[in-house]
C-alpha cells in the first residue's frame, strides 16, 4: 500500500481558494456547446415516440425530406447501416439478459422517447419543422407502465422471447440472515419507494458530430463527463478505430451523473454527419429531456432490520428492485446494484441477505445520477434505525453510536463488497448533535411546538464510497472499463506549469483544485498553473470518467505524486545551477533556493530555460531534456468518505406541505483542498437531495406517458425551497491516497433524501408517521397523516 | 422547442387590434406579455399563423381611479399593477395576489389583461375578479361591451372573447375602508401556479356582524369560481370559528376539482376548506 | 431561407448596434446568441421557468426565450457580457466569484441579470427578499445558499461604495 503523502507545502491546499474558472463564466466567455459554431455546421433534432410500447409499420419521411432547408431525414434502418447497438459497459448481475437497442428504434419502440427518426437541416427550427412532416405508423402493444405491473404473473412481456421481465437477479450474503432473523428480539422493516428522477443540468446534453470520410476522422465536440470512454464506445459502435475519433468537451452547464451515460444522440449525430457530409449540431431540448437523459432513483426496496433489545443490529435483509426501462443504457443495472451494496451504510450488521431484481418496463432507460444507488441505500439504513429506535424507546443518536465500527476497527470490511478505509463516525455525529444544539435548533423546535407548530429535526447519517476505483476489481464486478486516472504535468521553458487530465470539468471546479495541488506539490504561485482538461487527443486516458467521486481523489493523488517527482527533477537542476546539494534545496514561489540562504536562488523560469532551451552546462548531463512527468494511479481500494446531516423543519399538518428551515452537516472527506468548494459541493448534492425528497419525480400514466414533461411540473427546488447550509469539517485522511483525499461530489445527494424523511417523522412524532415515499408530496404526506391521526383515535 | 413560423404585425392601438383580429379571422393571435402563450408555441402545443403584438399599443396601459372603481388596462404589466400605490391602496388583494403570480421577470413582461384572456383556471387574477365581481370591457368590430367576471370565463383557457375580440381594460370596485382582505395559496413551489388559491374580503358592521364577504377560489374548477354559498353562511352573521367552519365546508362542497399531477380532485377539494377557513381569520386580522 | 418572409431587427446590445435579418419566429435569445454572437445567455428551458435566459429588456429584466427578436427591435438590451466594469468584475460579480456563487456558471448569466434589477430595486434586500427574487432562476449546482450570500455581500459592498462615495463629497 503506498504511504499518505502529505503535500509538503500547504500554501494553496486547504485553504478556500477562488475559483481560476469564475471570470470567464461570470462575464458569460465561458463556451458550452450550444456555444460552439464549426463551419459549415448543420443542426439535427429526432423524432421520439409518442406511445411506449408499439411495432413500427410505416415510417415516411418524403414530405420532410422535401421541406426546404432538410438536408438528410434518417431512420433507424437507415442507422443500422454504419451503427451497430448502443453498449452497455455494466453487467453486474451473472447471466443477466442485456436488452441492447439501436440509437434509432428499428422496428419496436419500447418507451415513449425513443428514438424513431432524425432530420438534419439548415437550423433547428427548420430541422422541427421538417420532424412534423414525418408520418410513422405505430401499432400498439400492450404497455407494461410501471413495476407492479411488471412483475404481475400474467405481465405483457417486453421481451417476447424471455420467460418474463426480469433482465436478473442476484444474492449478496454475509452470515446467516435467516438466523438473526429468527434470534432477533427485535424486527422492524418497510418497504421504500423512491419514484423517477433526473440528473437535470440546467444545460440539457448535446454534441457536435464532424464524421468526414475523406478525412477518415469522426472528430466530436461532446458534453460529457467522459470523453475518453465516449471515444471508445463511438469506436465500438460505429466500427471505428479510436485513433480515427478526436473527443472534445467544452464547458458542461452540469453533469450530475446524466452526462456520463453514453446516449444515442452521439450516434444519430454522428450518421446525419456521415449523410451530409456536413459537421451536425444535435442538442436535446428540454422537453426532449424527460424522456431522453438517464431516468433515475427508480426503486423500491422491501428491506428488513434485525435487532437485539439492546439495540445491536444483528441483521439486515430484503429485496431491492430496479424499475429499468425498455432497455439498458449505458450503466445498465450498476446504480441498483449499488445501492443493494451501500445498504448497511456505516453500521456493523454481520449477518446480511441482499437481493436485487432488475426489472424491465416500458419506460426510459435507467442512467446515472450523482450518487448512483447509494441515496436509495442510504434510505434503507437510516430509515430502518429511526424505526428501530422507535421500536426500541432508545435514542436515535445512540442506537447509531453503538452500531459504528470503533476507529480501530478500519478497514473495515461492510459485508457485500465494499472495505471502509478509515474514519471516525462516533466523533461526527457528536460534531452534528453539537451544532444542532449550538445553533438552538432544539430551543427553536420547543418553542415552535409550544405555539402549535409541527417542527422537527431530521438526522441521517450516511457513507459515500469515492475515488471509484482499483481497476482490477471494477473489471472482476462487471465493468467493462478501468478504473484509474493518469495525469500529465509539465514545465514549460518559461518554468510555468501546465497539468493534463482526462477528467472533465463540469462546474465543481476541478481547475482550481487541481491548480492548488500542482502549485502545492511544486512549490510554484497558483497563477503559474494552468489546467488542461476536454481533448481526447491531448489529454491523457482516464478509466471511466468524472463520477464517483474520481476528480479530487484519484486525479489529485496523480497530481500529487507526478508533482512530486517533477519536483525532484526541478531541484537536481537547480542544484547544477546552484553548485549546491539537491538535497539542501527547497522550492518556494517558484524559487529554488538553498534551504536557509534564500539569497543564493534561481528561478523556474532559469530551470525552464536550461531544460528546454541552454542545456549546456546549465542541465546535467545525467537528465533528459524538458521537464514532464506522468503519473497513473489507479487506487488499491475505494475511500469511504461519511457525515452526519440534521435538517430542522416544519410540516403543515393541515395541507401537508413541508418547509425546510435549516440544514447543516458534519462531513468527514479526508484532506480537504478547497473547504469553499467543498461546501459548494456539500450544498449542491444537498439541494438536490432534497429535489428528490421533496419536489422531484416523473409521473406515468397507465399508458406508460410522462405527464411531468416541463418545468411546470417536474419541479426543481428554487431558492425558496431550499435552507441555509452550515458545515462542519473533519479530517481523516485516507490512508491510501496520495494526498489523503476522500471525496465529497456525492455526499449531499447521498444524505439529503433520508434526513427529510426523518424530520418529517420527528415533526410528526406525536402520530407516529413514518415516510417512506420519495418525493414526500404535500398530497402523500396529508394522506399519511390523516391516517395515523385516525389510526390514533380508533387505537 | 422551437415555435413554428407566423406571420407577426404589431398593432398601434385596440382599434387596430380589432381590425386585425378580423382581417385575419381565427388563425391569428394577440401577442400581449407573451409568459403564457410563448410557452405554448415553444411546446409547438399553439400555432397561430399571424401574430398581432399589442406590446407597442398605448391605449390600454392605464391604472386608474374612476367613480369609486378601480380601471386597469389590459397591457398593464403584472409588475407594475403590483407595486402601483393606487391600486394597493383601492384593492388589497392586487398587490398580495401578483405575489403569487410567477415571479418578478414573469410578471415584468406578464399583464393583467393577458392573465385574464388566458383564462387558466389556477390563476390568481381571474379569481381576484371573480372575489370581487369585476367587470371587464371587450372591444369588438362594433363597439364595447361589459362582462361580469363570473360570465367572463367558461372553461380552462376559454372566455367569452370571440375571434375578433380584445380585453381592453377591467374594474373593480373599491373596497369600503375597514375591510379586511387576504389571498392563501397552496402551491408546490413560490410562484407556481395554485394548487388551490383562495380570495377573500370580509367587512363587519358595528355590531361585528358581516355585512361584506367576498370569496372565490382558484384552481378548483374550470374556472375559478366565486363561493357564494360560503358567502351566504357568513354574510349577516357573526363570524366565529363555527361559522367559518361551515363556510369551509360549503366552499369545499360547490367545488369541483380535477386530479392532476400535483394533487387529487379530493385533495384539492379538502384544501378548499383549510384554505377558506384560513382566508376567512386572516381576512378578519387585516382589517 | 430564401423563400421565408424575414424581419429585419436592430438592438443595442451593451452600448453595440446590432441589425440582422431573421424570421419573426425567431427568439430574443437566439437572436442574441446567433446573431450577435453573444452566447452568455443560455438557454435552459425555452419555456420561461429556468431564467437562464434573463436579459435587461430597456432595463426591465425579461426571459429572452419568451420574447421574439422582432419585438425588441430598436430596444436596448444588457446581457451577462455587459456588466463588466473594463476589464473588471463589477461589484456582483466579484462577488459571486468571493462566495462561490456559482459552479458550472450555465444559470449564472440569468443569475446575475436578475440580481442586478434585483439590487436596483431594492438596495438593501432582506435574505428573504433575495430568496424570494431570485426564485425564477433555477439553479441545479449551488443549492442557492451560496448565491444568497453574494448578493446579499454584493449589496452590502454596493451601499459601502455609496456612501464612501458620499463621504468623499
Ligand atoms: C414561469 C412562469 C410562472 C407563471 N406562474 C403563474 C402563476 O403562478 N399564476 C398565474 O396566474 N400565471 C402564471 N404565469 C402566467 C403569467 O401570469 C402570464 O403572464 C399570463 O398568464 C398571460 O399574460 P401575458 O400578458 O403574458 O399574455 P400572453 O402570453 O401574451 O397571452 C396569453 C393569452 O391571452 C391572449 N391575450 C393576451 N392579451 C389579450 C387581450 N388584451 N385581449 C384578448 N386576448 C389577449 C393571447 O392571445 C393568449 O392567448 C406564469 C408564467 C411563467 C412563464
Ligand atoms: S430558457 Fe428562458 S426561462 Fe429557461
Ligand atoms: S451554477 Fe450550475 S446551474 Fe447554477
């Protein structure tokens, strides 16, 4: 294992460092893609099904082809020509059945949304106009609208060749369940539905396709969060060589998980491109959105909890199903998976029973999302202890005490699959209970409860597994991609430093921290950093993208020991210059100087010259010329980053609406870079946790039809919704991260859903409500309390 | 969501509104603060074939006192007629009601008329003319006419306008001084559309018996709907917690919702009543 | 093309004139992004909730997407690009950078636009009065918390700048 780093200067690291990006996006130079004209760039839109379950039997696109303007109308037998189906990269589940799909549908369309046809034209107001000429004929089939229905014995099928609508099902045992259950003094248990959301970047997906067969290049310019796996995966769809396909990322208005998936749209792009000879601009519009970005969250879990009456978690069992759609997108049942995995959060629970069943519907596919599962797992855990101590009369700070592992006992390994690096969750949750009483939230809930007001404080407490991870057993799990991150830092002739990553940046400001850890780890000014992220063709390969957590941890940990042995280098030539002992030099704001005679010095500017330009006699004769280093990490684990979050609340008992009052969090991510960033991400992750908990969901019909279409009715939190953030730091670097980082991109949307849940509950004690259902409409909620209230008179 | 092609004239005043309107018959639409029909033809769900803009019209921007009334034009902004100190001062429920109306850059370009025509039946402006039995004044090839509010709207985003038709102004009457007035809304977010909004004016005699009520819902019907059987529960009478009780369940019995994503017919109609009730004291506490 | 009947539309764009030739169909904001080359108003919606579109309309703030270019014809119009001071960050801007007011900066320029009329109209807002202001603008990144407090610090910086100004007299 490689030993914690700890970077050597800490002039930039840990401090709250402006953003280098904010100038440029404050002054609206930032470039997104919509940004971005090429020559001679076209634009395309597709044509989506309106119904969710129906066989193809005409599709005539001469009218628009004949539109002025259209320059090539495709569908998906025309597609299937260059494109083979869309890839799915997770296969978690042994023996899974992988519904794949072409970007355009062929013959049967499977949720409404699918890709039926596409249109290249002048503009994209021609190009819809032309998208209203097409005439398709659809013949109904039965529709399967939602999970319930799905499973039913007599289902409709959406496979006609599986036995039913099951892609898969698998175990994760640890112990022996069956007996906790059947020892335990306690059981208590629910059963958790969290409806469909979306990652929803206010900048919806797009790409611009250049496929010149001439010059035998597929050059793209792609909002994602990976281009390097976009380049491979292009190459396996389209039967390219990747040398031949060139990706570029501008500024991503967003990511949050919906722009690491892989979607049709860069395939259809990439075709209308080939068609006419012409680079093809294909942005999905908002509308386009609902139905066409990864759908999410989609779960239920029917999940129990084990229990001595002194509170000891003896077991955990239950059943996890994934609503998946008409077929797998790009991440497959990997969420799901996750989330079946991440369940017993940071408790001890030794005898386990996990099982999920990844079930098809006739609805859009399942994607990504920042937190990928785990606030579905999150759900589980915290919401089973809440219960128990309930059940218990104990308290519900304590029986989570008693149920962490002790500092000592890290690694700590949870059971199904994942081995917590380190931390120390008793101390974390008191940093929360202290604030909470600091902040007088428990005087406020007092007094609100004296004048009839229904206050409540939520706690949830939740893991965060980042810096996903050892290749090797990404692989072994099912994931056909790798893992690690390589980072390229490189001294210029003027001694000014330029790092290449492959990450992305997608607003978390992946420049600024990068830029603090390279000045840092070579002692230069910040200004003398420049980050260069966004070109497959410049920048290095990095294993699955932006997400889990990647960025900070792993992308850091490769600035940190590339910064580190450039600085070696540095130093030996300052030494020749210096006639001095490499060993006696240190580099401070970009001097290299004799460690306590500042004055003998030169500068990394002298150093830059004499490696690039004045070799002789000023570089010594055993280096090589320029001053670059590569560095490919690729973790020997995950880490475990954790907090404890208390949300204060109010319900309204008369309507059921919920006002968030006040949030705040104690987090531990290891080696914090940037706490200003931190807490932006921290409050980000947050908001829209509490989207989901509260606001957020896709509504179906019996028809499978999405009547949540727009933002009137898919509702994000706006600034009124949503509370002050406090934060509390604390730091337990991980051991085995160059730089102790941990991770924190996910932490909020993780912890942000189960501590709404809980507040309500508390805001409610006296009628013993218990949530369960993601988003908590105000409708839903008046329902739950209407009933505990006469559950409560009839008792 | 691009909108499909139209033709676009901008009219100079109502007169030539109407001309327009009748030139080009029913393909043609009014474009006024364009926050609700711009959306539309974004979605491609309206497609007018002309569009005749009457932001550039000067004649039906006014906000004015008049015999004991209160007149807004119809081009008033939404923003304007909510910070206008006259109408603030003459009906109450303006500037508390616009609150809920969208938000500051909606209601910046957003006007009173244009809320009115689109007749969406969550709507606060509607159901504040309906609280206060407004009348609006239609312009047509041959001259005005006067509408009572409660006949003004006949189903969701239908008036009594015909096709060649403008809303050029409304009125309101003046409340007595020492009434007492208050718009609850439940909505899902600020500035969305209600869930259910309530209106309501309460006046009391000097003996503390109501000798004004005045309460209309939105959001609860096809139109919004003016409560008269809650009104006549409380009119004449003291109003104490039974009294505003039984009002609450009148209201919530002439209801008729319809289920829809943010709420069940029988949750909006149990809002009904909650928010009448709460309407009704704090009606009674702003006096 | 051709064939289509166009408009002829010229706005002042931050002090600039700008004359292009567009269908009537065609937007405020598209007419600013493709025409004028000022893409710093995006477009998150197209259907008047995001904001991201949020434009100074002869000072009134207004969401681009809902307006059609022809009908600013001869307006004057601030967008995100205009608000700099030089080479400087204004006052809010500056702001927004010191407390993390933004992140991927995609609803930023719609943001800042509706803060500035914001801090117009009210120079000395209330936290709740900001909240309440800037609640047509979504923002999927910040959680908001971050937003609220550089404009709250940006109106703070604004009355100092005032009555330094005032002093100096
Ligand atoms: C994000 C958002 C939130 C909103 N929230 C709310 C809300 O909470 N409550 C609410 O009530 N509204 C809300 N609205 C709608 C808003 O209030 C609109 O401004 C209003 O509904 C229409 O007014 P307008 O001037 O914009 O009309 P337009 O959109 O221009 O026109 C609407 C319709 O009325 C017709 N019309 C307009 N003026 C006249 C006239 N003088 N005579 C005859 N016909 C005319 C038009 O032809 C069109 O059919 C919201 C809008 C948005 C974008
Ligand atoms: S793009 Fe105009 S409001 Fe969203
Ligand atoms: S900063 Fe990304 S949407 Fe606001």
């Amino acid at each position: 294992m490689t030993t914690t780093a700890e970077p050597q200067e800490t002039k930039y690291t840990g401090k709250s460092q402006q953003r280098i990006e904010d100038p440029r996006l404050l002054t609206g130079h930032g470039t997104y893609i919509d940004d971005i004209t090429v020559p001679r760039m076209i634009e395309g839109a597709v044509l989506r099904s309106p119904v969710a379950h129906a066989r193809i039997t005409r599709i005539d696109v001469s009218k628009a082809a004949e539109l002025p303007g259209v320059f090539a109308v495709i569908t998906g037998n025309d597609l299937v020509e260059f494109a083979g189906e869309q890839p799915v990269i997770w296969s978690v589940i042994p023996e899974q059945r992988i519904a794949r799909a072409h970007a355009l549908a062929t013959d049967t369309v499977r949720w409404v949304g699918q890709g039926v046809a596409a249109v290249a034209a002048v503009d994209r107001y021609v190009a819809e106009d032309a998208l209203e000429l097409i005439e398709v004929d659809y013949e109904p089939l039965p529709v399967v609208a939602d999970l319930e229905q799905a499973l039913a014995p007599d289902a409709p099928k959406l496979y006609e060749d599986w036995p039913d609508n099951i892609s898969g099902s698998m175990t994760f045992p640890a112990g022996d369940a069956d007996a906790a259950f059947a020892e335990a003094d306690v059981v208590v248990g629910a059963s958790f539905r969290h409806h469909a959301g979306y990652g929803c970047s206010i900048e919806t997906r797009g790409c611009i396709a250049n496929w010149d067969v001439f010059a035998g290049k597929l050059d793209m310019w792609l909002g994602t969060q990976a281009p390097n796996l976009a380049r491979d995966l292009l190459a396996q769809v389209l039967s390219l060589p990747v040398d031949k396909i060139r990706v570029r990322t501008p500024d991503l208005g967003g990511g949050f998980g919906l722009k690491f998936d892989f979607y049709p749209d860069e395939i259809i792009a990439a075709i209308l491109s080939r068609r006419t000879k012409r680079p093809v601009k294909l942005l999905e519009d908002r509308q386009e959105s609902f139905v066409s970005s990864s759908r999410a969250r989609d779960m239920r879990h029917d999940f129990e909890m084990a229990l001595r009456s002194d509170g000891t978690i003896i077991g955990l069992r239950g059943t996890a199903y994934a609503v998946l759609g008409g077929a797998l997108g790009t991440v497959g049942s990997g969420p799901p998976w996750a989330s079946v995995l991440a369940c017993m959060g940071p408790y001890k629970i030794p005898n386990q029973e996990l099982t999920l069943k990844a079930v098809m519907t006739n609805r859009s596919p399942y994607g990504s999302y920042r937190g990928w599962g785990m606030p579905k797992a999150n759900i589980v855990h915290e919401r089973l202890i809440e219960f128990a101590a309930r059940k218990l009369g104990m308290s519900r700070i304590d029986l989570r005490r008693m149920n962490f592992p002790t500092p000592e006992e890290f690694p700590y390994f949870s059971g199904a699959a994942f081995t917590y690096d380190s931390g120390r969750y008793a101390d974390c949750l008191d940093l929360a209970t202290s604030a909470v009483n600091e902040r007088g939230w428990n005087v406020r809930q007092r007094e609100g409860r004296e004048a009839g007001r229904s206050i409540g404080i939520g706690y949830g407490f939740h893991t965060e597994v980042g810096a996903f991870g050892p290749s090797r057993v990404l692989n072994m799990v099912g994931l056909d991609h790798s893992g690690f991150d390589e980072v390229r830092i490189r001294m210029d002739s003027t001694g000014k430093v330029t790092v290449l990553s492959g990450q992305s940046a997608m607003g978390q400001g992946t420049h600024t921290t990068y830029a603090q850890l390279a000045a840092d780890g070579l002692g230069v000014p910040i200004e003398d950093v420049t980050i260069v992220t966004g070109d497959t063709e410049s920048c290095p390969y990095t294993g699955y993208g932006t997400g889990g957590s990647r960025a900070a941890t792993l992308g850091g940990a490769a600035i940190v020991n590339a910064s580190g042995r450039l600085k070696s280098k540095i130093l030996r030539i300052g030494a020749e210059l210096l006639e001095a002992n490499p060993d006696d030099l240190e580099i401070s704001d970009g001097r290299v100087s004799v460690r306590g005679a500042a004055d003998a010095s030169v500068s990394t500017a002298d150093i830059g010259y004499s490696a690039y330009r004045m070799l002789n006699g000023r570089l010594p004769e055993s280096e090589t010329p320029t001053l670059e280093e590569i560095d490919v990490f690729d973790p020997a684990n995950m880490t475990t980053s954790y907090g404890c979050t208390a949300l204060l609340v109010e319900v309204d008992r008369q309507t059921g609406a919920v006002t968030l009052l006040d949030c705040l969090q104690a987090h531990d991510a290891g080696v914090i870079i940037n706490p200003l960033l931190a807490d932006g991400q921290l409050a980000g992750g947050l908001a829209q946790a509490f989207g989901g908990g509260l606001f957020e969901e896709f509504v179906y019909d019996e028809d499978g039809q999405i009547n949540t279409a727009s933002f009137m009715d898919y509702l994000l939190p706006s600034a009124t919704d949503i509370p002050p953030f406090h934060f509390y730091h604390q730091e337990t670097p991980a051991p085995h991260i160059p730089g102790g980082m941990k991770g924190l991109g996910e932490a909020g949307t993780i912890a942000g859903v189960s501590v709404v849940a809980s507040a309500i509950d508390d805001a409610l004690s006296d009628l013993g409500v218990a949530v369960t259902e993601f988003p908590m409409t105000p409708p839903r909620l008046l329902e739950l309390i209407r009933a505990a209230q006469s559950a409560g008179v009839t008792a | 969501m691009k909108p499909p092609p139209f033709e676009y004239r901008s009219a100079h005043d109502s007169t030539e509104t109407v001309e327009l309107l009748t030139e080009y018959g029913d393909d043609a639409k009014i474009l006024a603060g364009g926050q609700s029909l711009v959306p539309l033809m974004n979605f491609r769900m309206a497609r007018p074939s002309v569009l005749i803009d009457i932001n550039q019209t000067q004649d039906m921007t006014g906000i004015r006192e008049d015999d004991g009334h209160l007149v807004i034009g119809a081009m008033a902004r939404q923003r304007v007629l909510e910070r206008d100190p006259t109408a603030g001062v003459a009906v109450p429920l303006l500037p508390a009601a616009l609150a809920h109306t969208g938000h500051t850059t909606n209601r910046n370009r957003g006007t009173f008329g244009g809320s009115l025509a689109h007749a969406d039946p969550a709507a606060e402006l509607p159901a504040l003319l309906v609280a206060m039995g407004g009348e609006l004044t239609v312009k047509g090839p041959s001259g005005t006419r006067i509408v009572p509010a409660e006949d003004f709207f006949l189903a969701p985003l239908t008036t009594t306008l015909a096709y060649n038709e403008i809303l050029v102004s409304a009125r309101l009457p003046r409340l007595p001084s020492g009434t007492g007035t208050a718009v609850e809304e439940l909505a899902r977010r600020h500035g969305d559309f209600a869930i259910v909004s309530v209106m309501a004016a309460v006046h009391l005699d000097s003996n503390g018996r109501a000798d004004l009520v005045r309460l209309a819902a939105g959001g609860v019907d096809s139109t919004p709907i003016r409560l008269h059987e809650a009104e006549s529960v409380l009119s004449g009478g003291t109003l104490d917690e039974t009294s505003i009780d039984a009002a609450a369940t009148a209201a919530a019995d002439a209801s008729h919702p319809v289920d829809d994503v943010h709420g069940t017919a029988s949750y909006r109609r149990d809002m009904v009543r909650v928010l009448v009730a709460r309407a009704i004291r704090s009606a009674i506490a702003n006096r | 093309m051709s064939d289509k009947h166009t408009v002829t539309v010229t706005v002042t764009v931050n002090g600039q004139v700008y004359t292009g030739d567009c269908e009537p169909r065609m937007t405020l904001a598209d007419f600013l992004r493709h025409e004028c080359g000022l893409t710093g108003t995006h477009l998150g919606c197209e259907h008047g909730v995001c904001g991201a579109c949020t434009v100074l309309l002869d000072d009134v703030a207004a969401r681009s997407c809902l307006t059609f270019a022809v009908q600013a014809d001869g307006a004057r119009i601030t967008t995100v690009e205009g608000l700099a001071e030089g080479e400087q960050l204004n006052t809010l801007q500056k702001s927004f950078q010191e407390h993390h007011g933004l992140q991927c900066g995609f609803c930023t320029s719609g943001m800042l636009m509706c803060a500035t009329e914001l801090l117009r109209e009210n120079p000395n807002p209330t936290e709740t009065e900001v909240r309440e202001g800037i609640s047509g603008v979504l923002c999927r990144c910040t959680g908001y918390d971050s937003i609220v407090k550089s404009v709250m610090a940006a109106a703070g910086d604004q009355r100092d700048a005032v009555s330094e100004a005032g002093s100096a007299r």
